[in-house]
C-alpha cells in the first residue's frame, strides 16, 4: 500500500499533467482535442487520489 505522501504526489502529477494538457489545448492547435476528454479524466483521477490520500478519509 502506498504511502500519504506517494499519493499526494502522484495525484498532484496527475493533476499538474492534465491542467498543463487543457491549457495546450485552449492556447494553440497542436495538441487534438479528443485528448480533452483524456485529461479531465485524468485531473478527476488526480483529484480523487489527492483526497484519499489520508488514511480514513472520504471524499
């Protein structure tokens, strides 16, 4: 089981990699956006373990 700050940490990569991803995409043409939908989920994901990552905590 991973530990409190292994999960911060991969679920604020999460979220950084994604928010960074939607801004590429509001900004310029490059990135397609069907990738859009890829990084919100990735930022709820990102979300849900940066939550959870207190023992005995629920979001």
């Amino acid at each position: 089981m991973k530990t409190e700050k292994q999960r911060l940490g991969v679920g604020g990569l999460l979220l950084a990699v994604s928010t960074a991803l939607i801004i590429g995409i509001a900004m310029t043409n490059a990135i397609p956006s069907a990738f859009a939908g890829v990084a919100s989920l990735t930022m709820a994901a990102g979300a849900l373990i940066v939550g959870l990552s207190e023992d005995d905590a629920g979001v």
